[in-house]
C-alpha cells in the first residue's frame, strides 16, 4: 500500500482513512488476503489499543474508520506489516503477473524494496 501523508493531531477522535494498492491492482480477491488484513487489524487492537469502528475492503482499496493513542504508527505498523504478508502471500501462490505489475510500480525513490504495495 501506498505511503500515507495522515497526520493525526486529536487522538480523543476516530478518523476515515482510505488505503489503496499502488496502480489500483485487484490484490483483495484472495481470501487469504482478506485474512491478513483482519489479522493485522486485531494485532493492532489487541497491543496498540486500536479501535475499528467499521471498514470496507474492495479489490483494490480498502475505507476504514478508527482511532488509537498512536494513530500515526499504528497505521504505519499495519501497513508495512501487510503490504510484506501479502508480497508472501503473492509467492506463495506464484502470482508473477501481480508481482511483476507491483515491481513494475513501485515510485522510483523506493530503493530498498523491490515491489510497492
């Protein structure tokens, strides 16, 4: 998933967040990959103190809206962490016409990855 530029000033509040694939690719087809992102989401309720007020997953973006003490790193937490088990998820099942599409964009300031999420 794409880097967000949130910033979260009021932590008393919940915020609407949208997060999208890089070149809005169908990546949220997959069961498995909606597992992931439910997973995540009750890691971060159970140790960050993340509260989800409601979501919607689409195939190729997902809406929610939540709130935490560490908004900022909780989101940013729950991004990389995803976007890595879905690049697993993605060569386990020898998804190359995927991965190849996220490889191919990836921003060009992303020297240290080689696929964008």
């Amino acid at each position: 998933m794409t880097r967000s530029r949130y910033h979260f000033h009021e932590h008393d509040f919940p915020y609407f967040m949208t997060c999208t694939i890089v070149g809005w690719l169908p990546i949220f087809t997959r069961p498995e990959a909606l597992e992931i992102l439910f997973s995540s989401w009750r890691f971060l309720q159970k140790e960050r103190g993340f509260e989800l007020f409601g979501y919607v997953v689409l195939e190729n973006h997902l809406h929610l809206v939540g709130r935490a003490p560490d908004l900022n790193g909780a989101i940013k937490s729950f991004k990389m962490y995803t976007a890595g088990e879905i690049l697993a998820l993605l060569e386990r099942h020898g998804a190359e016409v995927l991965l190849r599409q996220l490889r191919a964009n990836k921003l060009s300031h992303k020297k240290q990855s080689e696929y964008q999420v």
